[in-house]
C-alpha cells in the first residue's frame, strides 16, 4: 500500500492542524465494510448504523466542545 492511500486524511491533518493555535483536527476512519458492499460500490444495511453512530458522535463532540467555549 503507498503513503496516504486510500486514506489521505493523515496529510491533511498534518498540512492544517494548528493545536498550538487552537487549530485542532480529528480523523476518523470506518472500515467500509460495515457500510459498503465494495465489489459494487453500493450502501448496504449497515449503512443506517454507521449514520446513527456518526451522528451521535458528532452530537457528542459538539456539546464537548461547547463545554469548553
């Protein structure tokens, strides 16, 4: 596998992530097969727990950072 592929977010943390400036960045990677069926390039049913989760987890990162505001 080369550098950055398929996942090139590593990069772009590292190019705009400033946490001394208060700048900070999250990267998260789900592994396609819960929501992918790959061959086909096509959502399967787990793609409804994946969203649920997503959301819920943006919801959670919200208030935290609410929180600290």
């Amino acid at each position: 596998m080369a550098l950055n592929e398929p996942y090139r977010g590593g990069e772009i943390l590292r190019r705009h992530g400033r946490p001394a400036a208060g700048v900070h960045c999250l990267q998260i990677e789900i592994n396609r097969a819960l929501y992918l069926d790959e061959p086909i390039v096509t959502p399967h049913e787990g793609m409804a727990a994946v969203r649920r989760d997503i959301d819920r987890l943006t919801e959670v990162l919200v208030e935290a950072a609410l929180a600290r505001a």
